[in-house]
C-alpha cells in the first residue's frame, strides 16, 4: 500500500496543498472550490421543494384567505355599479322617450286646437260678414224703394206744376191775342197736350 503525504508549501489561507506531490488547491479555494453551485447540488434537492411547498401554500392561504375575495369584492361592487348605472340609463332612456311622446302629443293637440279656433274665428267673421252685407242690401234696397217713391212724388209734383204754368200761360196768350179765354176748353186743350207728349 502507497503511502500518502501532504504537504503545505506556505502560510495562511494562500498555502498550497499538495497530495503526493501535485498541487491540489490553495487554502479555502480548494475548499468551496470542489463543493460547486448549493442550488444545483442535487443532495438539497429534497429540502429545496419542501420549502417550496411550504411557500406555495402560504402564498395560496394568503391570496385565498385575503387578496381573492377583497379582489372578488371589488368586482362585484364594480358589476353592481356598471348594472344600476346601466339600469339608471335605461330608465332615464324610457323617461326620454314618454317626454318626448307627450311633447309630440301636446304639439299636435296644440295644432288641433289652433286649426279649430282658426276655423270658429273665420266662421264666426264669416256669419258677420253675411249679416252685415244682408243688413247693407236691406238699407240699400229701402234707399232705392225711398229714392223711388221720392222720384215718383217729384214727378207728380212737376207735372202738376207743368199742368198748372201750362194752363195760365195759355190763359195768358188768349188774354194777350185779345180773346176771353174759356177755363174748361183750356183745361182740356193741356190736359189732351201733356196727354199726347207722355204718350
């Protein structure tokens, strides 16, 4: 059997180490040195994912127990809100559209009863109108019936007139040739003359 000897060339943490005559490492270099990555060193392995499993399940308890339903709380008022919003608008919409049918009725309501005042207002001048025309061509046809008979009077008083200047004025030329003038013959000589010329 090969005996082995070490052998420390130097001092401190800078000393090499020697195994039969090769150099193996310096100090605490060849010390970690041989040892690697702790996390891919597969003899922690086991102890990795166990706390792994301990840290998922805290975090699942936490997320579970307190951010989840304050999350689901938060979007559940938020849902609430955007369906009253929703409800509200729908509501205000339909309010809208009976505002908007009443407008339209009480405008045509409004036009009806324009169009019928209109109507009642012309008929009523209308019947005005024909009273006062009747009334007219009542006082114009009793002007023409009096102008008529004021005619009439003053023809028979010209012609009386005419009669009676006739008669003196043929009494007169009788009276003036020298004759005597005979009443009844003159009275019937005017009265065949003005006869005679009417017809």
């Amino acid at each position: 059997m090969e005996e082995e000897t070490h052998e420390v060339v130097g001092h401190g943490a800078d000393a090499a180490v020697t195994h039969g005559g090769e150099v193996v490492g310096h100090g605490a270099d060849a010390a970690h040195g041989s040892a690697g990555i702790p996390q891919l060193d597969f003899s922690t392995f086991p102890n990795q994912i166990f706390w792994l499993l301990i840290a998922l399940i805290a975090i699942y308890y936490v997320l579970s127990r307190v951010a989840l339903p304050r999350i689901a709380a938060v979007l559940a008022e938020r849902q609430g809100t955007i369906t009253n919003d929703l409800a509200a608008a729908e509501e205000l919409k339909l309010k809208a559209q009976e505002a908007e049918t009443s407008y339209n009725k009480a405008l045509a309501d409004a036009r009806s009863e324009a169009q019928r005042i209109a109507a009642e207002a012309k008929a009523e001048i209308q019947s005005e109108l024909d009273a006062a025309i009747a009334e007219a061509d009542q006082e114009i046809a009793a002007k023409s019936a009096e102008s008529e008979t004021r005619i009439g009077e003053i023809r028979a008083s010209a012609m009386t007139n005419v009669e009676t200047v006739a008669k003196e004025t043929a009494e007169a030329i009788v009276t003036a040739f020298g004759g005597t003038p005979d009443q009844a013959a003159v009275d019937q000589a005017v009265d065949a003359r003005l006869k005679g010329g009417a017809a």
